[in-house]
C-alpha cells in the first residue's frame, strides 16, 4: 500500500504595493516644464553671460525639483520596505522595521531607533479634522438600514492614516519569513546630489560675474 504523497503549496505570494503623491506629481511637473520654458527662452535670447547663467540655473533647479516631487516612493512588498525620499533611497526589510507612525508626518521606525520620514505619504492635518467632523456626525440620514448594525460601515480614515495601517498589515504579515530578515540599507542619490551641487557652484560663480 503506498502512502498518498502530500504536495507542500508554496506560501502566498502579496502583490507589490507602491505609494506616490499625486499632488505632487503634478506640481513637480508643472514646475519642472515652466523652468525648461524659462531657461530654454533665456538660452536662445540671451547674451553668453545669461546663456551660462540660465543653464547652470537649470542644472539646479530640475534634480531638485524631481528630488521633492517626482522621486518621492515608497514601496512594500512581502520581504522588504523601500523608502525613495528626496536625496536617499532607504531600504527596510520587515524584520528591521519597530514602527510605523503617522504624526505630523509619516515616519519609520529601524532598529536602534533610527527615524526615516516617508515623503511620499504626506500628513494632511486638514484631512483629520475633516474625516473627524464625518465620523462624528455619524452615518448619513438617508442610507437605508437594515438590521441593528447596518449603518456600522467601516471606520472613516485619512489617507495617510489608512496608507499606514496598509503597511503595518503587510509588517505583521510577512516580518516573520526567511527573505524578510536582514540589516537596513541606506543609499545616496547621487544622480541628484552631484548635478545640483555642479548648479549651485556655477550659478553662485555667474552669479559674482
């Protein structure tokens, strides 16, 4: 008689979930195409001295741009938190990863008590009085109820707030797998640092002329 063989399924696998600023997406956008617009214009108007003077203008003012508006991400998926802020790219497994807290600005907790602040989750304190003045005046008059808790919907947060219980989900969830352990990782962005620092310095130097 032989023994049914027992087939191990593989454990769940969660879909990556990324996090953006739609604001400011936008308002990067819109910032970084009225720059090239103005620099462009001084470039083919201008003498030599405001040629220079505009291009190295330019050279800082779009990575900086892009550092506080398009780069801002955070990503999670089932081993690791990625935190993408202005000039550094933070990498967080979830083993690594105290707390998550949503004050006047979204931040992670790692080991040792290091705080790194999530730009991609803003904190809108105007958001919380308004979801508080909603949850206080309580389900509307005119849903139709049936049963004595049908009108218990689920309790209304701001976006920062529910964006954060998402991740404290996925924490809770995954910090015990193998591929979820490791020490946090922290990498420069250069691509941002150096041309802005070239910019800066030039733009000082014309600047003097």
């Amino acid at each position: 008689m032989t023994r049914p063989e027992t087939s191990t399924s593989p454990p769940p696998q969660y879909a990556e979930r990324s996090y953006r600023s739609p604001a400011a997406l936008v308002g990067g956008a819109l910032l970084i195409l009225l720059g090239l617009w103005l620099g462009a214009d001084a470039v083919l108007r201008g003498t030599a001295h405001t040629k220079l003077t505009a291009l190295f203008a330019l050279l800082l003012e779009v990575p900086l741009v892009a550092a506080f508006s398009l780069r801002p991400l955070v990503r999670a998926n089932e081993d690791r938190l990625v935190v993408r802020n202005p000039f550094r790219t933070i990498t967080l497994p979830w083993a690594a990863v105290e707390e998550l807290r949503a004050t006047f600005s979204a931040e992670v907790f790692a080991g040792g008590g290091t705080k790194y602040q999530l730009w991609a989750i803003p904190v809108s304190l105007r958001q919380r009085k308004k979801v508080a003045r909603q949850a206080a005046r309580g389900p509307r008059a005119d849903r139709p109820r049936f049963g004595l808790n049908a009108d218990a919907g689920p309790v209304p947060r701001a976006m920062a707030d529910q964006t954060l219980a998402e991740l404290r989900e996925i924490k809770e969830r995954a910090a015990h797998r193998e591929t979820a352990q490791g020490e946090p990782r922290v990498r420069w962005s250069y691509e941002i640092l150096a041309p802005s620092l070239v910019g800066a310095v030039g733009l000082a130097v014309m600047l003097a002329l």
